[in-house]
C-alpha cells in the first residue's frame, strides 16, 4: 500500500505567521495569551500550549491588564483594540491580510450604506471568530447568512453588498449570490438586479485554489484521510470536495482515529488536510499506517 501526502495541504500563510509569531514570543520566555484557539486543530493549541502559549476568551479578557495578547489570523472586531488600549494590554496583531483587506472593505462601505440605505450580507458561519470581527466593522448591523432560509433576514427592496468570509466556498457564495439576485429579480424587475446588487467574492485565493487541487488529489487515490480539526470551516469545506469526488474520504482529526478497515484491499492511500492542519499531523497520520497490518509505502 502506498500512502501520499498532499504536498499543497497545510497551514496556510496567514495560520503560518500567527504560529511564528506566537512561537517568537513564547521562545523568548515571554508570557504570551491568545485570544481564542490559535488556530482550528486541537492537536496543534496542545502543542503551544505545553510551550506556555496560554488561551483565553473575550470575558476573560476584560480581566487581563499590563500583559501580551495575541490576535489570531482570524482577526477581531474593533472593541478587542478599544478594551486592549484601556487594560494596557499590548496585542501582538497577527490577523491574517487578507482578513483585514476584507475588514477594511466591510467598514468602507457602511459609509454608502448610510447614504444610500444598502444593506451588508455576509456569507459566513454565524459565531465563527473571522466573520465576528467583520460584524464588529459594521457596529453589529451586518446580516450573516449560511443557507437559503437565512436569506429571509434581507430586505429586498434596499440595495444590498454581499461579502464572504474568507474561507467559504466559492461554489457556496455563487449559489448564495445567484438565489439574492433572483429574489430581487422578483421584487423589482431583472433591470434593478445590477443596481441593487453588489457582490464582492472575498474568498482568500489561497483556499479556493485548493479546491481543483483536492478534486485532483483526491481522484488519484482508492481512499483519502482527511485530516483536520473539527472546528475548522475550510476543513469542512475542503473534505466535501474530496468527498464530492471520491467517496472513500474519511475525516480524522488524529492518528488514532483510523480505522483499519477502510484499508482492506487498498493499494493507495492520500492523505490532506485543511489550512489550520499542521503538516507534522498529516506525517504523524502517514506514520500511523505503517503500524498497520499492511506492509506500507510512504510517497511524496
């Protein structure tokens, strides 16, 4: 049995530099607390954790004064550095770009939105700490949606903007970007859809590049482990693609979680992972399977 690991899967920049970062800190004997996981893989938050990285939420931030707070890739909504000023608490911002290019775009536009009465859609998991922090940019205002039924909170006679969360599926935001356009088709006739409809796909290209990746990846193997932590929304993602293509896609979140009878009879195994799935969990995973009552091939 040959076992492949995805050599495209892993942390993404933005998860790569909120790590160094707190890494950075951490080696230098510095107490360090991290304002929410890290990142979404609980193997990885227990790696930093033992180096002292200590994790906190925002009720417990309010108590925090005079000490080193890092801000993850996901970013935050701007009360976080208006609590931090107060408390003296100096953040280590390592909120990815492309969340704050988008954070940027959300505020910018609530100035047309109170001129011109629009609307601000967001695509995204409501509570997932990326699109809380783009809430945050529009004082609270921002309508969140995830599903069809969602789209009945919009008001279809205000012109509305549509945003994305960055690690959202690009096929899921054209659904949800086609089903708006088609309710104000409705209401107010096929001439006003262009006018009233202004959609920004936010997706960060480094996770949606990895979908025709995956798709490829995944038909070049008899069976995939999908590796990622269960909080993770790109991972959600990602393994509906492997699992649109090969239906002998298995999600794991550790080594101990495979099962040998997905293996009986299999020549080829691939595995990948989300972009919060560290690399050195995908191997450990590969390294797993030699365990196993097979006589197993690691491939590149």
């Amino acid at each position: 049995m040959k076992v492949t690991i995805d050599p495209d899967s892993g942390f993404c920049f933005g998860v790569v530099y909120a790590i160094q970062m707190a890494e950075s800190e951490l080696d230098a004997g510095h107490e360090l607390y991290c304002l929410g996981d890290i990142v979404h893989n609980n193997m990885e938050v227990d790696r930093l954790k033992a180096k002292g990285l200590k994790i906190i939420n925002h009720d417990e931030l309010a108590d925090i004064r005079d000490s080193k707070v890092l801000i993850r890739a996901h970013g935050e909504p701007p009360e976080t550095y208006k609590l931090a000023i107060k408390n003296n608490i100096e953040l280590i911002d390592a909120s990815c770009p492309v969340v704050l290019k988008l954070q940027n775009r959300v505020r910018s536009s609530m100035t047309e939105i109170e001129t011109e009465n629009r609307q601000v859609v967001i695509y995204g998991e409501k509570g997932h700490a990326e699109v809380n922090g783009l809430v945050g940019q529009t004082n609270g205002e921002a309508i969140i949606i995830n599903k069809e039924s969602d789209l009945d909170q919009i008001d279809y006679k205000r012109p509305i903007y549509l945003f994305s969360q960055t690690t959202k599926s690009t096929d899921g935001f054209q659904e949800m970007r086609n089903l708006i356009a088609a309710r104000l088709n409705e209401v107010n006739g096929e001439e006003a859809v262009s006018e009233m409809l202004n959609a920004n796909d936010t997706i960060c290209r480094q996770v949606s590049n990895r979908e025709p990746q995956l798709t490829k990846f995944a038909g070049e193997h008899e069976i995939v482990v999908f590796v990622s932590g269960t909080k993770s929304s790109n991972g959600k993602v990602l393994y509906e693609v492997c699992k649109s293509v090969n239906p002998k896609t298995f999600f794991i979140s550790s080594p101990q979680e495979i099962d040998p009878e997905w293996l009986s009879n299999v020549a080829t195994v691939g595995i990948c992972g989300a972009t919060s799935t560290p690399m050195w969990l995908m191997e450990e995973v590969a390294e797993k399977l030699k365990t196993l009552p097979s006589e197993v091939t690691i491939g590149g």
